[in-house]
C-alpha cells in the first residue's frame, strides 16, 4: 500500500522522531477527584512490584545439523540442539536495539575485527543476524520471507563468482538438483540469463559478464517494498540505502559464539524511515533472521568443489582474525542465502510501533505545542498518537528546547505549558505557576567502550564526579599535539591512562584516543547541566579539583576553567588554545583545539546516536576533496568495533530505546579528598535502575511551595549512598491567571491523562517509555501525583493561587539554582525577556508538515541540530557554543522536532492555524486517502 512518503533528507531529519521505549505494566485502578476540583474522573496506576512491560520477549529451539551423504549413506558430522533468544519484539521503532542471544551453537574462529556488514564475513562458524521483510509461512507469497528480501548493506554478500573449485554452493546437498547442475544462478533460478541492470545508448547495461567457463556465479537479487527487484551484483545496482555514504552503518551482523557455544548481539532495527526500499512498518510484517552457521551439508562428489565442501575451517575455535585472512567458505557467513543454511534459521517475527508521521497525516487540527525538557522525548513521542488519534481530546506537541526558554515562553504568554526539572524564581513572574510532576526519568552517561584484543563491550563503567569534572574542562590533552598545552602537558592524555580511572575501571587498554579525552555534551542551556554540575559541585574531591589542587598522580585542571562557579545551566568553552605547529591543514584553520575534541552539540539526541554508532563528534579531522582544495576540519570517522571508546550524557529514555550501556555514578566516597587508591573499595556507584531513581525521589519529602516543586540535594544523595545522581523529575509548568481558558483546560487534561494511563509502561501509543518510573498513587511517588491533580485542578480553574515560595535553598530534584543555576552565557531570566527568536514561531520561517509526531516541522532550538553542521549531517565538523535563549534552525531545512506555538500578532494567530488545517488537507487530497485507510479505526 502507498504511505507518504517524504523527500531523502526530511526522512532522515524524521529519525530523530521515532522515539520509543519500554517499562512495565502496573494494574489500574479508579480515583475520583474531590468534586470541589470541579475535574473529570482520572485513574491512577497502583504502584507495582514489575515494571516489564510485553515486548514480545521470543524464545525457540531447534537440532541443527551437517550432514554428508557418502554413497547411499548420510552421515551426520555435526548435531548441535540450538537456542535463540530476543528480549523484545513488539512495537519497535526505527535504530531500536533488540539483544539477541543463543546457546548451543558451533564455536566461532576467526573473531573479525568488526561484525557488522562485509567486515564480519571473514570468520568460521559465526550467527548470521539480519533484518527481513516477509514472514515464514505467509499465505501470500509477497508477504513471504525468503533471502531475497533480507537486506545486507553491500552487494558482496549477495553475489559472487568462483572457480570450479570453489563453487561449494553446487554442492550443497539440500539445493534443488537444478541449481547444483547450474553454472549461473540468478535469484534461485537456474542457468538464467544475466540480470539487467541500466540502459546505456539504448542498449540493456547487465551485470558484469561472470560466464566464463572455468566460473561460476551467483547472485540473490534484492526485492524492494515497493517490488523493485535490484540485481545486486554490483555497486551501482544496489538500493540507495546500501550507498558507500549512506547514513547508516550496516545493520546486518556476524556474531561470534564462544568456546561454550554461547553469543549475544545488540540488533539495530531499522524501518522504513532509515530504510524505505526494506519497508519495515506497522503495515508491513518483518522478521529478525537468525542463522547460525553449522557448514553445508555436501553431496557426495568427488570434484574439487566437493572436497571444499566439506572443510571444516582452519581457525581454531576463539581464535582472532584481525588481519583478514582467508578462511574456508564452507563454513563461513558468505553463503547465508544457500539451502544447507537458509533452513537452520530461525525467523522471529517483527511488529512496529506507528510512524512519525501519523499525527501529521491524521489530524488536522493545529496543534497545541508544550514546549521544554529533551529528557520527555522517548515518553511525548507514544503520548502524541493517543491524543491526536483521539478527537475527544486536542492535538498535543512536544517541541524541545532549552528549559530556560521553555519557561519564558510560558511566563510571556507564547505557550500554555513547559515541560522543565527545575523549579525558576518567582520574583519578575508575570503570573503564578503550577508545578505538576508529570515523569520521573534522569539523564546518563552512555558509553561504547571495548575490551582489548576485541573480546568484547566492556559493561560495568564506573565515573566519579573529579573523573567527569576532568573531561568537561578539557583537561586531557587528547593526542601528542595537546600535550603541548600549556600546563596540562603532564597530565594523562586520556581518560583511559589515568590511574584514578584505571583504578575504578580495570583491563582496558591504554591506546590514546581524542574521543577518550572528553564527554560529549550540550552546547546551550539545560536542566540537565544545571543537575550534572551540581553533582560535580557537591563532591569534596571534584570540588578541589576545579579549585586547582592536583589530584593524588598529579593531574590538574586545564588552566581556563580553574576556580569555575558551579552549578551551571550551561557548559562554556573557556580553553583558547590554539596549537603552533607545521600541518599545513590546522595553520590553514587556527581553531581553540580542545574546543575541537569536545564539540558540544545541540541536543542530547545526537549525542545518543554517535554513542550508538560509535562515532565521536569531535571535529579534528583533515580533509579536502583533492589535493589543490584547501584543507578543512571535519568530524572524525566512526570507530570500528573493537576499538571504541565514547562516553556523552544522553537522556535516559534515549540510552534505554537504543540499549546503550550506562555508567554507574559514585555517590559515597571520601569525606575530604583522600589520598591516591587501587580499587573501588570503600566507594559506592549507582546506575540508573528503577530502584536507584525511586530511593533519590525518596529524598524529596516536602514540596517546594503550594503546587512547587519537589527538591532534593546531591548533598542528600551522597548520604542516602543508594540513589541515583541522575535523577529528575519533569513537571509540566503552565501560568495559574491570565492563560487563555481553552488552553488552560486543554494543560489540566494532558496532566490528568500523563499522570493515569500516561504511567502505565509499554511501548504503545499513550504508554510510558522505557528509561521512566511511573508516578502512582501509592508508594514513594504518591505525593508527587496527588501534587500533580491539585497543579491541574489550579491551572484549569485559572483562579490564582498563593505565589510558589521562593526557592530559598537554592534547589528541586536534583538541586541548583532556581533560576536555572551558575552564571551561563546568555543569562536565563525567568521573569522577563523576549521569546526566543524575537516575535516569530520558535524555530524560524518554518511551515507544518514535516515528519514530526503531532504534527509542525520544526523546533525552537531545534532538536536536530541549529546550522547545518558536518557534525549533524555526517559529513564531519562541530557546533559552537550557542546562547541558551536563541532559536535556532537547521540551514538545510531538516527538522528533527515540530514547532507550532502561539505568534505574537494577529496575524500569526489566525493565519498560521488556517495553513495548518489547509495545508495538511491538501497532503491528503493528494495522497494522504490510502493513509487514511491505512490507519482506518483509530481513534
């Protein structure tokens, strides 16, 4: 069936979209709101001891077998009962990570240096982990699995030419008669002609002529969604998706099973928004394909190809292959698509959640836009459809921008609600505010990291606050060139060869790294910095640090950020250091180079997916198109797996949906700073574990005020040893007076409808994401929901109330300065100001329609990126500090967010609100009417 289908760069601009997650599903029980509320009947989840959501969790069995047949005899060589698990296979959305993990499979040799794409096929016995469309037994032979519509990234591992001898496929005892007799098979089909593959000067382009008579060849075509079948025996007659640049790295893996028999992999999911030729989505059914490789069964020949056949690999089992060398095909991943492997697999049927665009095709309604917190993403984006699917209610949006801003466009009446974590001053408020705590979520340091000689994902990483202090204020010097840093040249010159790191995180290797010498991290304001830095701030030992003493081995602070104030709402790029040296490419492109190394960025988004790639963001690469082109700084390349190592603070709703690794925070230590040590002993880590974020709202007993916030220290947290630092709970802020009844109403119900069925976790539309602890009205979080019915019940009545109090200790949940904390450029006065952006829509001269849940195309401070940056693009590079209050927009016209807001004229509010309802009418008069019965019945 037809969708919408949007140009290349609005769908990639649209990745950022697919937001989704999971937790569990406590039981719900009915509340009444006292009638003096004059509020609808709510419910509210109970608190539950599970929160694991159905995810489809998938489980199967299955003898495998290698068989020879020798005369009339098959002998069995090779009989192995195998298990193949996946953690989740419901409602999945584009770049989820799903863990698959086996037992009793054939032990792996020849560990390649990576698993993904061709870079994993020279090994022995490895898992073959692909993304299919179709699924097994479909009536319909178009819905049917079959290897021509598994996608692999390259056409190598689809097409081949051997010799005779090598050809071992022709003996493949489980191959139709015809195709072992076939010198030339094209997509199963015997001695076929050569596929054609363009036209040049009117004649038919095909495949390279592979019909010698001493070869052999093969090709599995690949069929599109759309029924395209592209010949794949080359670059050229590959789907666009499998271009050299394209802007994804492979998905397909060739996992290695260990001596045990046992192997795990974290899957990439893709759908049709990465990749529109698979067409994976909630109306096409897919499957996760799994085959372990036994070797083919073999006929029995005495030919040259069959004495391959029947080789049993030259590498022994764990061994390594990181030179690439040749090894025994028979028993390699190269022929996947042959019937002596294609029948061991194991197809794990895969469903997915709605697609960005639902909101956009389906409700013309404008929308109503809350503006605030990243940290909101992964849950907004399931709430979104469960609203505008729903005419009973209005067309909610979640547009991210800084906190700050959020809350000023509130304060001047530009926006009804603000997502924030921190409670602002109430002194210059045009109007009162209610705080209603509307999720309990935190941010994360993620991480990709591997242990040496590629023996996998280290998966216990410890930081202190001293540790993340050193990073931020570019105190490593990242490579030989930093270490002629004025005085910071003695200091390790990444993180992984400081003993005090080295101490807390044992068996890493010590090969210097640019990505290891920094944390990626925002460029512009945020809760989220405000409750990173206070956390540094509360620490004795990174509390001396920054004021300039030496740690225990003599490492010091970079001199540009010595005696910093902390918290801070936003990360400043204090270190002007440019290097003196003779590369031709920096004297051509004098820049600060440890602002360089740590390019910040816009939003925590990005970071989550370089994480996810491996790909830092620092922007120290030389490079030019030729060499008469002058020479630029672009962002380095992607690690291979083996040797990654990149840590950046993401929004824990992000590091669950793509299954980062997470590290542990230290919360008790010394009381003073101590002397140097060994071990982690004496010291205690958290992770972000539902556990860990429930004892750190534990700590906030008092509400801040009537219909204020809930604060707690980080001072309380090293006492309390088992909460979690990260922790934040996001409140929906909106005015008590002066706000327009209709939105005031509409703010009151997305409170009540976020804080009952919006806590039940799961993956589904109106669900709570993954990464999130429900609110219930029992147990530690009860306070915080009934806080939250009273702050609807003010904000519906729009009567007043008395003024929150000033936050006179100086924090809410995670502590800071109400006011958004520290001395950060740009300031953030939360009493007064101008919009951001001045009086246009946040975001800039943008028009709704573009690939966001709720509908808009675009963001204040737009969650893709400001500026079309090689850092957002791909194409290398970095953002600069920005001020926190500036709207920005990407140059390119990509989005990643939608904004749709209020306009500060007539004009603005009447004509932009038409364009939203023609505008997405006539999408649909033009071909939006097979969407809507794509989607027929939801509501």
């Amino acid at each position: 069936m037809k969708r919408l289908v949007l140009s290349r760069p609005a769908a990639i601009a649209g990745v950022a979209l697919l937001l989704g997650g999971v937790v569990g599903a406590p039981a719900v029980i009915p509340n009444t709101v006292p009638a003096a509320q004059a509020a609808p009947v709510v419910a509210a989840p109970k608190a539950a001891t599970s929160t694991t959501a159905d995810r489809g969790a998938w489980s199967k069995t299955k003898k495998l077998q290698r068989v020879f047949q020798n005369g009339t005899k098959l002998d069995v060589v090779d009989s192995r009962n195998v298990t193949v698990k996946v953690n989740k296979t419901k409602e999945l959305r584009g770049r989820e990570r799903v863990q698959v993990t086996w037992s009793g499979a054939t032990p792996s040799g020849g560990r390649a240096a990576s698993p993904f794409g061709t870079s994993g096929l020279a090994q022995e016995y490895p898992v073959v982990i692909m993304q299919c469309r179709g699924v097994d037994g479909a009536k319909d032979p178009k819905k049917r699995l079959s290897p021509e519509t598994c996608w692999t990234s390259t056409w190598i591992q689809r097409s081949m030419v051997e010799g005779d001898r090598t050809a071992v496929w022709r003996n493949d005892l489980y191959a139709p008669k015809s195709l072992r007799d076939s010198q030339y098979t094209v997509g199963g089909k015997a001695n076929a002609a050569l596929p054609v593959i363009g036209k040049e000067n009117g004649a038919d382009v095909t495949c390279p002529d592979w019909k010698l008579p001493t070869y052999n060849g093969v090709v599995t075509p690949f069929r599109s969604a759309k029924g395209k079948e592209f010949a794949a025996c080359n670059a050229t007659s590959m789907p666009p998706e499998a271009a050299v640049d394209s802007a994804y790295p492979p998905a397909e893996q060739y996992g290695f099973t260990t001596d045990a028999g046992k192997g795990e992999a974290q899957f990439e999911i893709r759908t049709d928004v990465e990749n529109e030729s698979l067409g994976c989505n909630e109306n096409t059914a897919c499957s996760l394909v799994v085959i372990p490789i036994m070797g083919l069964s073999c006929t029995d020949s005495n030919d040259p190809a069959g004495t391959e056949c029947r080789q049993q690999g030259r590498f022994a089992p764990g061994s390594n292959n990181f030179n690439n060398e040749g090894i025994q095909q028979a028993v390699g991943p190269k022929y996947w698509w042959s019937e002596s492997n294609w029948r061991n697999r194991f197809s794990v049927p895969l469903s997915f959640g709605l697609p960005p665009d639902v909101c956009d095709v389906l409700d013309t309604r404008a929308p109503t836009g809350f503006y605030g917190s990243e940290l909101m993403g992964q849950t907004t984006t399931q709430w979104t459809p469960a609203y505008c699917l729903n005419k009973k209610r209005f067309n909610f949006q979640h547009n991210r921008m800084s906190d700050a801003a959020a809350y000023r466009l509130v304060d001047n009446g530009e926006a009804p609600a603000a997502f924030l974590a921190r409670k602002r001053s109430a002194a210059g408020a045009t109007s009162p505010m209610a705080y209603a705590p509307t999720a309990i979520t935190g941010f994360s340091i993620a991480y990709a990291i591997d242990k040496p000689h590629n023996t996998g994902e280290f998966t216990n990483l410890r930081l202190n606050a001293r540790l993340i202090a050193k990073l931020l204020t570019s105190s490593y010097p990242a490579s030989g060139l930093g270490t002629a840093h004025p005085g910071i040249g003695t200091n390790p010159v990444s993180i992984n060869l400081d003993p005090e790191f080295r101490a807390l995180n044992p068996g890493l290797d010590s090969t210097t790294r640019e990505s290891a010498a920094t944390l990626m991290s925002l460029s512009e304001s945020s809760d989220t910095i405000s409750a990173l830095t206070e956390y540094i701030a509360a620490d004795p030992e990174a509390t001396a640090f920054m004021e300039g003493k030496a740690d225990p081995w003599g490492m010091v602070i970079n001199p540009a950020y010595k005696g910093m104030s902390l918290p801070t709402a936003e990360w400043p790029l204090l270190d002007t250091w440019v290097p003196e040296t003779q590369q031709e490419c920096l004297q051509q492109n004098p820049s600060p180079y440890l602002s360089n190394v740590a390019a910040p960025v816009t939003n925590m988004r990005k970071i989550a997916e370089a994480v996810l790639d491996g790909w830092p963001l620092a922007a120290t690469k030389c490079d030019r198109p030729t060499t008469t082109d002058p020479w630029k700084l672009g962002r380095t390349d992607r690690q291979g797996v083996g040797t990654r190592f990149v840590m950046g603070v993401t929004a824990l709703g992000d590091a669950k949906r793509f299954g980062l690794r997470t590290a542990s925070l230290q919360t008790t230590g010394p009381a003073k700073p101590a002397g140097k040590f060994t071990s982690a002993a004496g010291r205690t880590f958290v992770g972000p574990t539902e556990k860990g974020m429930l004892n750190a709202v534990k700590l906030g007993t008092k509400i801040d005020g009537r219909l204020g916030t809930f604060p707690w220290t980080q001072e309380q947290v090293r006492k309390a040893k088992d909460a979690y630092p990260g922790t934040q709970v996001i409140y929906t802020v909106a005015k008590t007076t002066g706000l327009d009844r209709a939105d005031a109403k509409k703010v009151a119900e997305f409170i009540r409808v976020s804080t009952s069925e919006g806590q039940k976790p799961g993956p589904g539309n109106g669900e709570l994401a993954e990464g999130f602890v429900p609110l219930t009205k029992t147990g530690a979080t009860a306070p915080l929901w009934k806080a939250a019915q009273d702050a609807a019940a003010a904000i519906e009545a729009q009567k007043g109330a008395k003024a929150p109090t000033s936050n006179t200790g100086g924090t809410t949940p995670g502590g800071g300065n109400p006011g958004g904390g520290g001395t950060t450029p740009g300031g953030s006065n939360p009493g007064g100001g101008t919009v951001p952006g001045g009086n246009t829509v946040p975001g800039g001269n943008t028009v709704p329609g573009g690939e966001v849940p709720g509908g808009g195309s675009g963001s204040a401070n737009n969650a893709g990126g400001s500026g079309s940056t090689p850092s957002e693009n791909g194409s290398g590079g970095t953002e600069k500090n920005a001020p926190s209050n500036e709207a920005k927009t990407n140059a390119s016209g990509k989005v990643e967010t939608a904004p749709t807001a209020k306009v500060n004229s007539w004009l603005g509010r009447f004509f932009v609100p038409m364009l939203l309802v023609v505008g997405p009418a006539a999408a649909l008069l033009a071909g939006g009417g097979q969407l809507l019965r794509r989607f027929g019945g939801q509501s």
